[in-house]
C-alpha cells in the first residue's frame, strides 16, 4: 500500500482509478454514445485504435495502460535501483510506451466490443429529401421553418425559401428541398416535377 500511496507513483494510480470510473460510469449506462467522426484510415490513429473501439473504451484502456506500465516500471525500478523514479521521468516513459499497448489492446478488443458508430450527417445531404412547413408560410425572402428526416430517420430542422419567384409555400405543406444556398434551403411543392434553376 505504502509502494501504491508514494508520491512518485500518484499519477499511475489516478489513471487507474478514472479508468475504472469511466468503466462504471459506462455499465450504470449514464454516458451517453460519443458521435466521432475519424479517418480511421489515417496510419496514426489507426494504429492507436480509433475507429476500432467506442471512444470511451479506448480512453479506458490508455488509462489503464499507463498505470499498469507506470506503476510495473517503478516496482522495477525499486528492486534494481533501490528507489522510485521521479516522475518528471516515469510518467512520459509511461505515456509513451502506453500509446502502442493500446493500439494493440484495441487491435485484440475490437472483434469483442462495439465499434463507434455515428448518424450525424452532412446538411448536403439532406437535399433531394421530402419535407414539411411546420412554421410560417415561405415566400422570396421570408424564409419559413421545415422539418425534414435523414436517412437514419432523424429530423432536422431547417429554413428554407422558394426556389421559383413568385412562388410560396404554406404551413403544413410537403416540399421538396432542392439545393442548399448558404443556412438556407430552396424548395419546391412536392407535386412539381420542374427542376430547379442552375
């Protein structure tokens, strides 16, 4: 308890101590999914992990991997040199031999553990969808609220216009948004088959 409690090994066993506190905070269910949007083929964080596992999980396994390594360096250190290395020393040794152990851990956890995953999407893409007025009426320049779903079934909420002069669109009405110009959506009533001006 004495080796565990020493000054010089304080930051090994917090990073223990958080680990095993995300882990609980992760099985009472009281966090939430992290949306993160990586390139996961980037070299680095691919073979740090991410992408592999929830972000949360591989946070927990860096945790964990750096006191394990801090605090088996400092047992060894111990019994060879007769004392604790200061930890201006052990703790970048155990952050940085910590980076590729976890990037193992996840390599071996992976098949085991849910990948992340995200719904958020581009507002791009959210032309060429259906929506409906749910607020206000939509004239050239008077701009009226619309509620349209993504294809993960998630409504958005967006101001759109005519994209014909002359034209208006009323509360209640179902549109289809043709192109994005700016914060602003250009639509169209859904039964007109024109297409948009380019």
């Amino acid at each position: 308890m004495a080796f565990l409690l020493a000054p010089e090994n304080i930051v090994f066993l917090s990073a223990i101590l958080l680990m095993l506190l995300i882990g609980g905070v992760q099985a009472l269910g009281l966090a939430g999914d992290v949306d993160l949007d990586l390139d996961s083929d980037a070299d680095l964080l691919g073979w740090l992990g991410f992408g592999r596992l929830p972000l949360l999980a591989l946070i927990a396994i860096f945790l964990a991997m750096v006191g394990m390594i801090g605090l088996t360096g400092q047992r060894v250190a111990l019994d060879f040199v007769g004392t604790l290395l200061t930890p201006w020393i052990a703790v970048p040794g155990a952050l940085l031999a910590a980076l590729p152990a976890t990037g193992l851990a996840a390599r071996l956890l992976a098949p085991l553990l849910p990948r992340d995953h995200t719904t958020a999407v581009s507002l791009d893409m959210l032309v060429g969808s259906p929506a409906k007025i749910v607020t206000g009426r939509a004239s050239t320049g008077s701009p009226a609220r619309a509620r349209v779903e993504d294809h993960h079934g998630q409504a958005h909420y967006v101001m759109v216009e005519p994209d014909n002069d002359g034209q208006s669109l009323t509360e209640g009405e179902t549109i289809l948004l043709v192109r994005r110009d700016g914060p602003l959506f250009r639509a169209i009533s859904h039964g007109d088959h024109y297409l948009p001006r380019l």
